[in-house]
C-alpha cells in the first residue's frame, strides 16, 4: 500500500533530517522522481534497478496537474497528452471514438458531502439531517453521473461488508421541513458550499443543492475556490461543506471505519457527514 516501501538506508535515514526535501526520492518500485516544483509537471523516471525486468516501460512519465476538466478533455483530442484521468461523465461516450477511447468500470468506492460541524447551525443534528433528506440523490446520479452510480445507505461503500437494509436517508421533503422546523434553524440560514473551479461535476452537485435546498428555506451561497485556497480553507477549518468520499483497495469495513469514522484530533477528523451521496465510479480510463 502508498503508507510502506522499500528504501535504501541512506534515503530513510536522510528523511529525518531538517530541511529533507520529500520530493526527492529512490525506493523499489518501477519509477523514481529526482525532484518536483510546485506548478511543474511531475516528472518520473525509469528505475534502472527495479526488480522486475525486462523494465519495458517508457524513460519518463509526465504528469501535468490541470484543474479545468474541459481544458483535460481538449488537451487530449489535441494529441497534447495521451491518457487523462478524472473524465467528465458526459463526455464519456463523445471521447469513446476516433483516435480516443473512453470506459466506465465499476470500483468500490462513495463520494459524500462532508460538513463542519463546528459551525452553527450545522452542529444541530435535526438541520443536517433535514439536508439529507431534502436532497434527492436519485436526481444527481441521473443528471450528474449520467446513471454512473447508487444511492449510498451507509459510510461502508457497496462492495465491501454492509448492511443492505439499512434504510439511508431518502428524498423525504416533508420530513425535512419537519425536522427544520424543529431545529435550531427553523427560519432556514445561509448554506455556503465551496467547489474547486473548473471542476464541473463539484458545480453541478452545488446547483442541484442550491435548487433542492431552497424549497425548505435554506440558501445556498456557491463559491468556486482554486485548489490551493479549497484545500487550506478546508484544513484551517473556515470551509462550511466540501466533497469527500473514499475508495477501498480492500474488501475490509474496518479500513473505511478506522480513518473516517473514529474520530479524533484534528476535530475535522470526525466530520458530520451528509451520508446518502451516490456512490459512483469516479475515473475513466482511456488509452
């Protein structure tokens, strides 16, 4: 697994000491980086030692960070990359022709909506639980992951050891508005969802919220962030709600339960989760 690996003693050694540069790196599997600079392309190359040989792999391997899936998706009809990942669910059939090949394959894995609750009034379990159900997932897996996709009933994803009768939280609108009602919100409030720009399906998800949302008093305020200010106003803990969800590389409950749902410092750690979102195949391969 990436928490282990195999490496010279001089490297391990070295990786304690103050000011070690972390991207520079040799261990035992089949590619190495000799260093990265933030907004360079990551570039890997060909472990001459690797165990396995003939090493018939190519020298190097660029790989280039770009935010705007449109501008991923141009970038390889253009011939300018030759594989891109994360695909854009509605241009899987358009890129499954010509000179490029585009699948959806089934993995083990959940995407949820991860709110803070620290932050009023989402510490009042009756307003996150109106949320959920007053958000129909059937709608996003249709108009979102175009069927790529099922309604998630638990934390554990489809695929591992779950509870199938678990009933989840279904689109129940009245059972929203009661639950609201009752909470300590019952006038509705001001929902803020953040969404890495250029990512479409994290803008779509936000519109269906703002649209479903709205019907029970609640306004959604969508505010597109580049991935360094998502990711530091996730971790300082100032983000109301983001997307998160987790992939398996085993069928064992216990790895989900352990890193999502134990809890612990930092607080973010044990979120209150908007469970319930669909569970869905999240990359394309294309060759």
């Amino acid at each position: 697994m990436w928490i282990a690996q195999v490496m010279p003693a001089d490297v391990a050694n070295n990786t304690d000491k103050d000011g070690y540069d972390t991207y520079h790196t040799r261990s035992s599997g089949a590619y190495f980086m000799e260093g990265w600079k933030k907004g360079d392309p990551l570039i890997l190359k060909k472990n001459l030692n690797y165990w396995k040989q003939p090493h018939n792999g190519p020298d190097e391997v660029h790989i280039e960070f770009i935010a705007d899936d449109n501008a991923r998706v141009l970038k390889l009809q253009g011939g300018e990359v030759d594989l891109i990942d994360f695909v854009p669910f509605s241009q899987i059939q358009t890129l499954n022709q010509g000179n490029t090949k585009a699948q959806a394959f089934t993995i083990q894995t959940y995407t949820d909506l991860t709110m803070n609750n620290t932050i009023k009034p989402l510490d009042d379990v009756k307003v996150r639980q109106a949320l959920n159900y007053a958000l129909d997932k059937d709608a996003i897996i249709k108009g979102v992951y175009f069927g790529n996709g099922q309604f998630q009933n638990s934390p554990i994803p489809p695929g591992t050891y779950w509870d199938k009768t678990l009933p989840g939280y279904p689109f129940n609108l009245d059972k929203a508005k009661q639950l609201l009602a009752a909470s300590s919100a019952p006038q509705g409030f001001t929902f803020k969802q953040t969404v890495r720009s250029g990512n479409s399906l994290q803008l779509q998800i936000a519109t269906i919220l703002k649209d479903q949302w709205a019907k029970i008093g609640v306004t959604v305020d969508i505010v597109q962030l580049e991935a360094g200010l998502y990711n530091s106003q996730l971790r300082d803990g100032t983000s109301m709600s983001w997307y998160g969800g987790w992939t398996n590389d085993m069928s064992d409950p216990t790895e989900v339960a352990n890193s999502k749902l134990r809890g612990g410092a930092p607080q973010l750690s044990h979120p209150a989760e908007l469970r319930g979102a669909p569970k869905c195949r999240h990359n394309s391969k294309l060759a």
